[in-house]
C-alpha cells in the first residue's frame, strides 16, 4: 500500500464581528434583496485590526492538530494559501510556525487565490507521498476586507474573512483506500485580467483592490469546475454516485448549485457555507470541510470531493476519503 496523506484534523478560524448584509447597505449602494438572489450571501465576517492573515492561520491550525490529538513537535512542515500575507515576506507560514511553536520544518505561502487550498493540498500531498514529509499543516487564510474597493458594490459585497486547515499525516499499510486520492490543479494565464488584484508590494503606489469581471468569471466557473470534477471522477475510475459530499468552493450559491446538479447529488450533500461567510476565498474549502465535519455530517470512511476557482484563472480538485 502506497503512502496516503490521511486529513488527521481540520480547524477553523472566524473574526468575531459579523456584518449583514443590511449593515453593508447603510454604507455602499445594494440592498439584501439583491445580495441573497445573486450571489446567496447573508453575512459575512470581518476582521479586526489583529485579526490579519498569520493570527487567523495560526487559530485554525491549532484547531487542525487538536483535531487530530497531534502535537507542534508533530508538525513537519506548514503551507498556507493566500492572497493577503501580512507582509510580503516573510512567508505568513512561518509567522504561523513561530506561533505555534514547531521549531523543524519547512514553512512558505502559495498564491492562486481562491483555489489556493487546493493548490497547498496538491503540493503538501505530493511531499507526503514522496517521503519527504508526515506531518504538514495545510491553511488558507484571508482577509479580503482589506483589498476590497468600496465603491464597486459588484465585488465589495461578496467576500469575507477567517481561516480554515488541516493537518496532513503520512499513512499506509492500513489496508483501506483512506486519505487523498487524487489532487489536479490548472491555471490559464490568458484569463488573468478577468478577476486580479491592481496593486502589490512591488508597485508604486499602489496597495491593489480587487477588480472582477463577474459575468465572465461566472461563465468560465461553471465550464472549468464541471471539467475539474469530471477529471477526478475519470482518474480514480469512480462515478458520480460514489460521491458522498461536494465541498465546493463558496463564491456564489448559484455555482454551487449548478455543480452539485451535475454531479445529481441531493442538496443536502453539498455543502454550502456561502451564506455566513461569503467568499473567503483560499479559505472558503476547508472552512465548509471543517463546518460540515464538526457537526458530524461528514464520516470517516466517507467520499468528499474538493474543488475551487479563482483569480488567475486558476482552479482543481482534490477527491478525499476521510
Ligand atoms: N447591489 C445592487 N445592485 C448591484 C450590485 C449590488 N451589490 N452589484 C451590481 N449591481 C447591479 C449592476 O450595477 C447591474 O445594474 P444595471 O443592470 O442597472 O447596470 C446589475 O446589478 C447586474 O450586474 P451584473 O454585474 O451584470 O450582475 P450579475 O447578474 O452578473 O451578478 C455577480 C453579479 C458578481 C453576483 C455574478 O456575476 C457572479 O456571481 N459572478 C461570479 C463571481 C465569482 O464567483 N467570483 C469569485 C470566483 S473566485
């Protein structure tokens, strides 16, 4: 039996402060009506000033290891996913690794925005089946609130803040198929002027807000996931009713819905925290993993298909047995 890397615990981190959607509208020009019928959002969490990418990284990867009843000793290595780092270097992974207390390792970010937990997934997966790591903390960590442009209610309404992980353990030899079967990330460059932050560290004056092109982003989503999840289905020879859960990226309920049609799941088994989170982008999968798996929906022994898009264009899935 080949080494597997086995979700030994998922954690989850929210800011506090919740913002509705009637709170948003005393300040930019939308109402909750528009809101719920586009895109599915009720609320949103915002952070506070301490609340940056590192703290919130840092809470959810805690929740991760006391999960899984492992130790920071355990921890060999960190990979978190984000387009809002506290700083441009160092990595917030290993701002996360200082607080936590793990003192071996390796620790570094991915970029590729919404999908970029599934992105960290893939690697962390790949480090694990190759030996070279069995014990890593996966985490994606946003706080979009910052780079949000509040004169574009197309974009300011949809997203949110807070974390989500998981530690990752080397297992074999358990004589089930437990853990990830496969992982499979894409990304079309062509596409990168669709959904783009215009700014960063490295350009003058600039500190970037988000820039979307909604519809567009829309049409491709639809296209490019429907793809992702036939070609995870295609390469672990499964169909769609071996499926026990979709735990899809959360930007809008109407993708979400779509994907869970084509995959002809019931509604119950996909889930959907798009409504109290909105997009929190690279950690929008594993705070829906960690939602549905702490209140007991989601069993091990359980098939869970991941999959997410976002910004770059960039998009994959991961299929799981818990
Ligand atoms: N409140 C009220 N009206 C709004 C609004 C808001 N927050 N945002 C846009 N509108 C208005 C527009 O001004 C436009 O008005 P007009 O027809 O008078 O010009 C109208 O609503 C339609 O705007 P449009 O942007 O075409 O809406 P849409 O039906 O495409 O829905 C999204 C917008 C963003 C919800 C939708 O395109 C979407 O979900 N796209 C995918 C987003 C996504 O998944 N992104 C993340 C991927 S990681």
């Amino acid at each position: 039996m080949p080494t597997r890397s086995i979700l030994a615990g998922i954690g989850a981190y929210l800011p506090a402060r919740i913002v509705s959607n009637d709170e948003l509208a005393r300040t930019v020009d939308t109402t909750d009506a528009w809101i719920r019928e586009r895109t599915g959002i009720t609320q949103r969490h915002f952070a506070a000033k301490h609340e940056t990418a590192a703290f919130m990284g840092a809470e959810a990867a805690r929740a991760a290891l006391a999960d899984a009843g492992a130790l920071p000793s355990d921890v060999d290595g960190i990979i978190l996913a984000t387009s809002t780092p506290d700083q441009a270097f160092p990595a917030t992974a290993v701002r996360v690794q200082a607080a936590l207390g793990v003192t071996k390792g390796f620790g570094f970010d991915i970029a590729a925005a919404c999908a970029g937990f599934i992105y960290a997934l893939s690697v962390a997966d790949a480090m694990i089946r190759s030996g070279q790591a069995r014990g890593v903390l996966v985490i994606g960590s946003e706080v979009y609130s910052r780079i949000l442009n509040w004169e574009d209610r197309g974009t300011c309404v949809l997203f949110g803040d807070g974390a989500g992980a998981v530690f990752l353990t080397a297992g074999e030899g358990s004589g089930t198929d437990q853990g990830i079967l496969s992982t499979h990330i894409h990304a079309q460059g062509t596409l990168g002027d669709i959904l783009y932050v215009d700014g960063a560290v490295g350009q003058p004056d600039k500190p970037g807000h988000l820039v979307m092109h909604g519809r567009e982003v829309f049409r491709h989503a639809v296209t490019r996931l429907a793809e992702a999840v036939e070609e995870a289905l295609t390469a672990n020879n499964l169909t769609a009713a071996d499926i026990d859960w979709l735990v899809p990226h959360q930007a809008n309920r109407r993708i979400i819905d779509a994907m869970g049609r084509k995959l002809g799941l019931p509604a119950e088994r996909v889930v959907v925290t798009v409504e109290q989170h909105a997009n929190t982008s690279a950690a929008s999968v594993p705070l829906a993993l960690h939602e549905a798996w702490k209140d007991g929906r989601i069993k091990r022994g359980e098939l869970v298909l991941l999959e997410a898009l976002g910004g770059g264009l960039v998009w994959g899935s991961a299929l799981v047995r818990m």
